[in-house]
C-alpha cells in the first residue's frame, strides 16, 4: 500500500516538475525562434550589404574603363602631341622574330604619340585603386598600351603576343559595350584575374581597340576572406551567372592553365548534391534569400546569398547551423541543470511539507488505535492545529474526556 506521504511527495515533485518543464519547454522555444529570426535577419543583411559593396566596387572599375574609353577614343580625334618619353609603355606587334622593329615604329610613330597620352590618363585612373592592378588599351593594330612597366616586360618575354587574340579583347567586342570577363590566366602575372573590357570606336565608328582593367583573383580572394561574419566556420564564396566559382576558400588563384590556354573554374552546379545545386541555380537567377542544405560530412549548413549585377555574379555567405545553434544549446544545459536541482529540492520539500501533514495523523492513528484495544488512561492532544487536523485532534480530545467520564461514573455506580 502507497503511503500518504508518498502519494504527496509525488503529487508535489509532479506539479513542480510539469510547471517548471512546461515553462522551460516554452522558453527555449520562444529562444530558439528569436535566435533563429535574429540570424536570418542579420545574415541577410550582411550578405546584401556585403554584396552591395562589392557591387559598388564593380561599378566604379566600369565607370573607370568608360572613362578611358571616351578619352582615348577623343585623344585620337586630336592632332598627335609632342613624345612623352613614355614608349617604354607600349608592346608594338609580333613581326615574326620580336615586338616592333624600325619598320613598326617608322608605320606607327604617330598611334604611339596619341597613346603616350593614353598611358598618362589611365595612370591617373588606376593610381591610388586598391583592386585594379593595370589598366591597358589594346588596339586593333596590335598595340598594347598599359600603364604597369612591369606588365610590358613581362608581355615582351612571350613571343608572338597579341592582344586581338586574347579572349578579353573578343569578348568586349563581342558584347559591343563594357563587360567583365570569367576568369582567366592573366598573361602578366600568370595568375587568375578577371577584367573589366569595353571596345573603343572613333566618331567615324572604326575600331580603336579595347580598353580595360585588371582584378587579380587573388586579392579578391583575400578581400572575401577577410569578411567577418561573427561565427566560427563560416566563409563566403562568388559564384557566376554561369554557376562558376569565382572566389572561393582554397581556390587555386594562381590558375591550372597556361596564359594562353582557357582556364576551367570550378562548377558548384556540378556537386552532386541536390539541396546546394538548388541554391546555386536560384543564386544565379539573381535571388536573395536564406537557405539551408546538408554538406558531405552530414552537417546542416546555413547560406545567405545576394546578388551582385554589376559582374553578373552573386555573394554567398556559409555558416555551420551547430555554430548559431550553440547559444541555444547552452540555454537547453541551463535549464537541464535546473529542472534536476529543482527536483531534488521539490522531493525535500514534498517530504518535510507530507510529513507536517501525516505526522499527526499517525499519531491520532495509534491513539486511536490505543483505544481501540482498551487503553483508557490517555492524556489528551494539545490543540495548537487551526486546520482539518486541529479539528479530528479537537474530535479525539472529546472522546477521550467522554471515554473517561464514562469510566468514572462506572467506577461510581
């Protein structure tokens, strides 16, 4: 038989244990969604804040090569200027055994004095530019003009170069306006880049050449890899509108190709898995949003991505889901510690609180029982109790009194 003591000591420790586990239930439900809701909200913001700069950053290089343009395009409108001294800044035609010749220079001696005075304006334009690393005017004669000396070393030492061949080149012209290219084997520094071209027209419409600047891989490596989300294991990563990576952590920026060779970069479409090909697709149809996929190691990945038009690309910001969950994992331990020390403490409390309960009744119990096999000669309880169990003491008391009174009278007779 279950003692009133221990039906009490349940009764309590159970009412405690299912107030303080719903409480505890709602709680982290209610911080698990705030801490959710926060993430999103900040991981989307800095994601399209991020990518809004690098936008920016695009758009100013764009702005910079259309510049070059209007000005070589006008410079060529004008009368040829006196030398500038600056010839080491042009790469003349291959003619077969080297650049240039007395022939070329002889045929080509006023187009270098109108781009002497090309190379001065874009070094006003790329000095002080943190991204850019040259800025060059190809022409269609096989000039190349750029403002980096060592670029024109380099370019010297690869026989038969020509800028009309080289994809950038195409490409603007292709596109007919200003245009970045994928990345490619930059064949001055024989590392990844990509460009920011635009053909140059004369006002007659005949072709100048093509214009543009250069933005080492590497450094937009680095600048990616320099963002700081806030948690650990988390990183960013470009992709294209062609699903291309184009800067990645671990991304090889020094390029498996040659520089005259097409460069493959990596295609995240490509993964094998279905929930990131799904992300990747929609990050390439210019969405912001937040999703999440399992990578290969079974860990749930949360990314925030943003597009960035200007390059026809978008930012993408991975987190590890157990680094945000971390906050609510330790507010889970919390309450864990607390459920179980509030439960040894309602056990203490349900036995000392049941036993100022039965403790009486056990007394009144064995008086009773006393009485029962005919012990007459019993004191009466002290009524200090103002509840139930005053009133049975009061009850008891009465018919001790009346037990000995009958006695007495008995005893009389």
């Amino acid at each position: 038989m279950i003692s009133i003591r221990t039906k009490l000591t349940a009764i309590i420790v159970t009412l405690v244990l299912f107030s303080l586990s719903t409480v505890g239930f709602l709680t982290i439900s209610e911080f698990t969604r705030t801490i959710s809701d926060h993430m999103n909200s900040y991981l989307m913001q800095f994601a399209t804040q991020k990518a809004k700069e690098y936008g920016m950053s695009f758009y100013r290089i764009q702005n910079k090569v259309d510049m070059i343009v209007q000005y070589s395009s006008s410079a060529y409108e004008r009368e040829a200027p006196v030398d500038l001294g600056l010839n080491d800044h042009l790469l003349l035609p291959w003619n077969g055994k080297g650049f240039g010749g007395i022939e070329l220079e002889t045929q080509l001696k006023n187009e270098r004095l109108l781009l002497q005075r090309v190379v001065t304006f874009i070094q006003r334009v790329v000095s002080g530019d943190p991204i850019v690393t040259s800025g060059y005017l190809g022409t269609a004669t096989s000039i190349f003009a750029c403002d980096n000396l060592n670029a024109i070393a380099s370019l010297a030492k690869l026989d038969g170069y020509d800028n009309t061949k080289r994809a950038w080149y195409n490409k603007a012209l292709s596109a007919g306006k200003t245009v970045w290219t994928r990345p490619y084997v930059d064949a001055i520094t024989k590392k990844l880049c990509i460009s920011a071209v635009s053909p140059v027209f004369l006002k007659n419409r005949s072709l100048l050449g093509v214009a543009g600047l250069d933005v080492l891989m590497s450094t937009l490596q680095e600048d990616v890899m320099k963002l700081d989300i806030g948690y650990k294991h988390s990183y960013a990563f470009l992709v294209d509108n062609e699903g291309k990576v184009l800067a990645h952590p671990g991304m090889n920026t020094s390029g498996d190709a040659r520089w005259d060779e097409n460069y493959k970069a990596d295609d995240l479409l490509k993964t094998g898995n279905p929930e990131f090909t799904n992300i990747i697709q929609d990050m390439i149809m210019g969405g912001t949003r937040l999703g999440t996929y399992i990578a290969d190691g079974g860990e749930k990945k949360i990314i925030a991505y943003a597009p960035i038009p200007s390059i026809k690309a978008s930012l993408g910001i991975v987190l590890d889901n157990n680094e945000v969950m971390k906050p609510i994992t330790r507010i889970k331990q919390i309450i864990l510690v607390i459920l179980a020390i509030v439960f040894v403490v309602s056990i203490a409390v349900g036995i000392v609180f049941s036993t100022t309960i039965t403790r009486p009744i056990k007394h009144l119990t064995e008086i009773s029982d006393l009485i029962s096999k005919g012990k007459m000669d019993l004191d009466t309880i002290p009524e200090d109790r103002k509840d139930e169990i005053g009133m049975l003491i009061r009850s008891i008391n009465r018919l001790i009194i009346s037990l000995k009174l009958a006695i007495d009278y008995r005893n009389r007779q």
